[in-house]
C-alpha cells in the first residue's frame, strides 16, 4: 500500500476531486500554501493499493497542468531589497508535486 500526496494549485483542486472521486479513489484535502509565491495550494492525501499508482497518477496529470501567470513580487518587509524586482514577473504555477511513500499499516475506525 501507498500513500500518494500532492501538492496542487487551489485553480485545479475541484477538477481533480471530481475525477478521483469519478474513478472511485478517496482523498482527503487538506489547505496549503506555498512558500515560494504565498499563494494558496491543496494537499490531497490519497492512500491506495500498489498496482493503482500509475491510475492515480495518469488522472492527476491530466487535471493538474501547468500554466504561466504574471504575479507581482512581494515586496521584501525588512530584508534584502537589493534582489527585489518591482514589476509583475512571468512564473510558471499549477502542475502537481507529488510523493509517493510506503504505508506499513492503514487501519480505518
């Protein structure tokens, strides 16, 4: 058995529920954000059985694409403002991170 987590951008969290729930896979979603844009991600925590991986994995690559989006910097409160850009930059956002981890016991009260 596996533990499959990932990370997801909040724009593709609705699709790829529906599409887990639809190929009968139970997820729970939990709210996340990310370090490197402050914007808001999902962490779905799915847990199955060694020979779905690759099902799993096929429908989060196909729900969760990468797309790029300018975004204004951040400005930097205290630190280094020697690095700081003040115009919107292009950045690539969404796609999915995602582990794989071995569960050794999974019991369900």
């Amino acid at each position: 058995m596996k533990l499959i987590m990932a990370v997801i951008q909040d724009k593709d969290s609705n699709r790829l529920s529906d599409a887990l729930v639809k190929a009968d896979y139970r997820a729970t979603k939990l709210a996340s954000t990310g370090g490197f844009l402050k914007a808001g991600n999902t962490t779905f925590l799915i847990g199955t059985e060694d020979e779905n991986i690759e099902d799993v994995m096929s429908i989060i690559k196909e729900n969760c694409k990468s797309r790029d989006q300018l975004v204004a910097p951040i400005s930097p409160m205290g630190g280094n403002a020697d690095s700081y850009v003040p115009y919107p930059v292009e950045v690539q956002v969404g796609g999915a991170t995602v582990f794989v981890l071995p569960v050794e016991q999974f019991e369900q009260f």
